[in-house]
C-alpha cells in the first residue's frame, strides 16, 4: 500500500500534509515549500494527525532533529 494524502494545512510559509500509511499516520512538515522532514504519529487517531499538523503550522512545535529528512 502506498502513503496517501488525506489532509493539507498551511499557513504563511509552513505547509503540513497528512499521510497514512498502513495502519499509521505521518505528517510532513514543509518550510517555504520545501519538505524539511516529517513526524510520524503513529496508531493515534486521524484527528489528532491533523491536530498535529495544524499545530505545526501554527508555529506550535518544531520537529526534533531526528525528524529532520524523513520521508
């Protein structure tokens, strides 16, 4: 099965995409268009992917350094 795209949140120069993938979800976290890395959630639900994701763009978290060029 491939990742698919479900959700897409941006807000001035931060884009996060929600994926799922098997039984997980990840979000990619972009700077300026350009995907910087990538958390994943994991068994949690789809809304709290999205959570996730919107908090990033939002400016709430960063991704930790080893996050960094996952995808």
């Amino acid at each position: 099965m491939k990742p698919y795209r479900l959700h897409t949140f941006i807000r001035d120069n931060r884009k996060a995409e929600v994926y799922r993938y098997h039984d997980e979800f990840v979000v990619k976290c972009y700077i300026d268009d350009k995907i910087i890395g990538q958390r994943v959630i994991g068994k949690h639900s789809e809304r709290f992917a999205e959570d996730a994701a919107e908090n990033y763009v939002d400016g709430l978290w960063e991704l930790k350094e080893k996050e960094y060029g996952l995808f």
